[in-house]
C-alpha cells in the first residue's frame, strides 16, 4: 500500500491501535540537532500536569501508551521517533500532540523535514508530510486526536519562534523564568524535584532525576574502625570470597549482602573454570535522557553494589574504575570498597538536566562529582568505549581488564562502536554489555557472530528488570564468556 502524502491542514483515520511517529531531517555543517517529543491532552486542549510531556529526559508516560524511542542514523539523514499505544490512552486523554524542538540552530537549517506516520504492529507507512521552516525552534509536525470514538491523524506544521518553552506554555506545561528575566521566578522541574540551587541561563523544562533514593543506606554514625595494619591474606582468586581493605567499614546489612554476593561471584568463576582468575574491574553507566527511570527507582544504585561484588573478588585492590556516557563519557572517582554507600549517593544519578543546555556551572557540586549537564543525554558509546580503551594502555597492570558495560539501548552510532572494538581485539580487555530491558542494541547483539578477529572479546545479554533476576543467575551470565575469553586471549599471546 503506498503511504498517503499529506498536505498542511489534511487529516487522516486511523485504524491502527498502535502507531509509530518518525521525524526525519539532514543537517550539514553548523545545523542543530533535533528532539521528537509528545504531549498528551485532555479535551480542553491542556495536559493535566507536567508528567503528560514526553520527551528525551521524560521518554515514557507513566501509562505507557506513549514512549520516546530515540535518535537512528539513516544514511546521510537522522530520525527521531515516539511510539503511541493509541488502545492504551487513558480515557482523559483525547490529542496526542507531535511536537520537536531544534537545538542550537532553527528548523530552517536543516533539509528533508519529514513526519511519517507508521503502523506499529505491521511496519506498514500510513502516511508521510513533507514540512517548510524558517526560523522557528520549536515545531508542532502532527497530531493524533479523537473524533467520533475513532482515532485520526493531522498534519500540522505549526513552528514556534519561543523555542520549546514556548510551545509547551501552550499546553500548560509549567516553564518559569531564570530570576532577572521579565515575570520570571525560579525554573521548576518538570519531574517535582528540586530547584536548581544555581538558576539556568535559559528557561528550563527538566524533568529531573532525584539522587539515589533515601533507601541507600548511609555509614552507621560514630567513628570509623581503623583498617587492620596488615592487609588480611587473601584466598586464592575464585575459590573462595576475599577479605577487602576498607570492607569492614560498610554498614552491617550492605557488608552482609556483599559477603553473599562474593561467595555467589566465587561460585560462578568455579563453575566457569576460572578458579585462580584475578582482573581489573572497570564499570561502565550509560547515562542518556531514557535511564531516567532507572536511576529514579535505585535501578543503577542496585547494580552497582551488585557489580562491587564482582571488583571485590577479582581485583587485586577491590576498587573500581568507573565512568559514565551519553553524549560525551566522563570519568567518575574510583569506588573503594570502603566509600560504597557515599559513592552511591554522590555519583550514581542523572543530575541536572535541562532542554536549554545551561551554561552556568551549578553550585553546590561536590568534590569529584560529573556536572552530567556537560554529559548530555543521547548514546555516544563508542567515546567511551575509546577513552577506557586510552585508560588501558596508559595504565598497564599485569591482570587482564574485565569492562562491565550498563546500558537501556538506543545504540545507533554502529559502525563506529564496531570499529573501536574490533580495533580492541588485540587489547588485554574483555567487553561485557549488559542490556537494561528491551531496547535497540544495534552492534551489541551481533558480536558474537561477528568474524574476522582472533577472539572473540565481547560479550552481551539483556534482561527485562535486572532487579528481579537472582544473584546466582547474574553472576553466572555476566561471568560466562570472560574465562573462556582468558584462556584463549592468554593462548594467542595478548594478555
């Protein structure tokens, strides 16, 4: 069936009870980059609070009818695209608008605007329309609404010279000015966080994400016990759980679960062959606008005690290099054993994130602490993937290097992440990705078919909700290609 080409102002029926939207540009040198987003609206044309706004740092609606699925690379051109469960809106809700913002440029910069509409469940292209632009920042390109009991599509084609901010006022989103500004009062998070100790430079609409959850628990109060003069004789690698520097300092119920979790990661190594195996540990935490979620529920703040576990027995030291991505990687101070609990709540958040992009530092930064502002929010793995590349070589040790890689998907940057981990076969480094639900893994999922290196030195599963799955089970997974991987990278000489 030929998709329909839409004009400004023409409407479509919709019979689809699932649709995909896709907003399609090409940019050259100096264009900016563009962001899909949706807002959901009762019949009075206003949402009915900030949590009805979808978009990068907000990417699914609590109901989970609407979802933000991110950026994909198509030849020379970029997609951005929102999936709408059209069965599963709430009765309250009667238009989904389709909206997109530009950043650091105008619409008109960019060439091959295009919105297609998608039916989710056969692929089939419904329609598609071909959108001008000038100067606007912000851009209204459908919407999907309620008429009669049957859902239709509108192509709109509505811009806005204000910028995002100015579409969502529209729609009641709550968007208060910087003090200083005209009528302005200080800029709320759209999420119900907390405001900004340092105010932006431009209006924000930043669904925050709060630190790690008050369930962490903190350093029993009083001094701390001193650390044994001499270092407790460790047992030999994979045999049995080892004494750590700093461990006896944790609270009794996190040195409890780390005792069991080291005596499940002992198991797992002996069930792998891997008695005797020591390696640096290296922690990889994909930070990008869709891990909101994990990192607001404690998700992350779970897997990194969990992956601590793993450090604690196969490091020499029980520490762990870490860093975190998304559009830019940035190194995180190293996890001492002793430090977990205040690690945890310093460094294991999203931060502060603005559509605006603030350039004014943020007060109130910590000592070693990533503004995640100068992080961003789209998935660029392969900068990471090549800065703990540089950290390996410029930082030899004797142990192979074991990278446990955190990531909910969106990967779309392919032939480079390729390129950077075929180039680290030759590497004493093995890869291990964990997927964070279902998503787009791109790459990921097809190394281990991938010919043309000696080794294969990559390895990847994904789960549904890491949270759920039992110790025993993740430990054996995320251990069960590393020992393999040893033996032969040691046979041919590269470790």
């Amino acid at each position: 069936m030929t998709p329909t080409s839409m004009s400004k102002g023409a409407n479509l029926p919709v019979a689809a009870r699932q649709v995909r939207v896709v907003l399609g540009w090409s940019g050259g040198p100096g264009a900016p980059d563009a962001d899909a987003s949706a807002l959901l609206l009762r019949q009075d044309g206003r949402v009915r609070d900030d949590g009805d706004f979808v978009f990068y740092n907000q990417p699914r609606h609590a109901s989970g009818a609407v979802r933000h699925s991110g950026k994909q690379r198509e030849g020379d051109g970029t997609t951005d695209t929102v999936e709408v469960d059209l069965q599963a809106l709430e009765s309250e809700i009667q238009r989904v608008v389709l909206g997109a913002s530009a950043d650091g440029g105008t619409f008109g910069q960019l060439s091959g605007l295009r919105l297609r509409l998608f039916d989710a469940g056969s692929g089939e292209e419904l329609a598609f329309f071909d959108m001008e632009a000038t100067t606007e920042t912000a851009f209204i390109g459908g919407e999907l609404y309620l008429r009669g009991g049957r859902w239709k599509f509108r192509a709109v084609g509505q811009g806005y010279a204000s910028g995002l901010a100015g579409l969502a006022t529209d729609f009641g989103i709550s968007v208060d000015e910087e003090p200083g500004t005209a009528g302005g009062t200080d800029a709320r998070n759209l999420a119900g966080g907390a405001v900004p100790s340092a105010p932006p430079a431009r209006p924000s609409v930043s669904p925050s994400v709060p630190p790690v959850p008050p369930s962490v628990p903190a350093p029993p109060p009083g001094p701390v016990p001193p650390a044994p003069s001499a270092p407790l004789p460790p047992s030999p690698p994979g045999s049995a759980p080892r004494l750590v520097k700093g461990e006896e300092r944790l609270p009794v119920d996190m040195r409890k679960r780390l005792s069991l979790r080291k005596e499940q990661v002992a198991v797992s190594l002996r069930k792998h062959g891997a008695v005797g195996v020591r390696a640096r540990v290296i922690l990889v935490l994909d930070a990008s606008g869709s891990m909101s979620f994990l990192y607001s529920k404690g998700v992350v703040a779970d897997v990194v005690e969990r992956m601590a576990a793993v450090a604690a027995q196969l490091d020499d030291d029980g520490e762990m290099q870490a860093w975190t991505f998304a559009s830019n990687p940035a190194r995180l101070p190293d996890l001492v054993l002793g430090d977990l609990p205040e690690w945890l709540e310093r460094h294991v958040r999203v931060g502060e994130l603005t559509l605006f992009r603030r350039k004014k530092p943020k007060k109130g930064l910590l000592p070693g602490q990533v503004d995640m502002r100068a992080v961003g929010i789209q998935n660029e793995e392969q900068k990471v993937i090549a800065e703990v590349r540089a950290y390996v070589r410029d930082h030899p040790v004797d142990d192979p290097t074991l990278v446990l890689f955190f990531s909910d998907g969106g990967v779309y940057r392919n032939k480079e992440i390729e390129k950077e981990l075929r180039e680290a076969v030759e590497e004493p480094v093995f890869w291990q990705f964990v997927g964070l639900g279902r998503s787009n893994y791109g790459v990921l999922e097809q190394f281990d078919t991938l010919p043309g290196r000696r080794v294969d030195n990559v390895g990847f599963f994904a789960v549904d909700d890491i949270g759920a799955v039992p110790d025993p089970e993740l430990y054996d997974r995320l251990l069960s290609e590393f020992p393999s991987w040893t033996k032969e990278a040691r046979r041919l000489g590269i470790i």
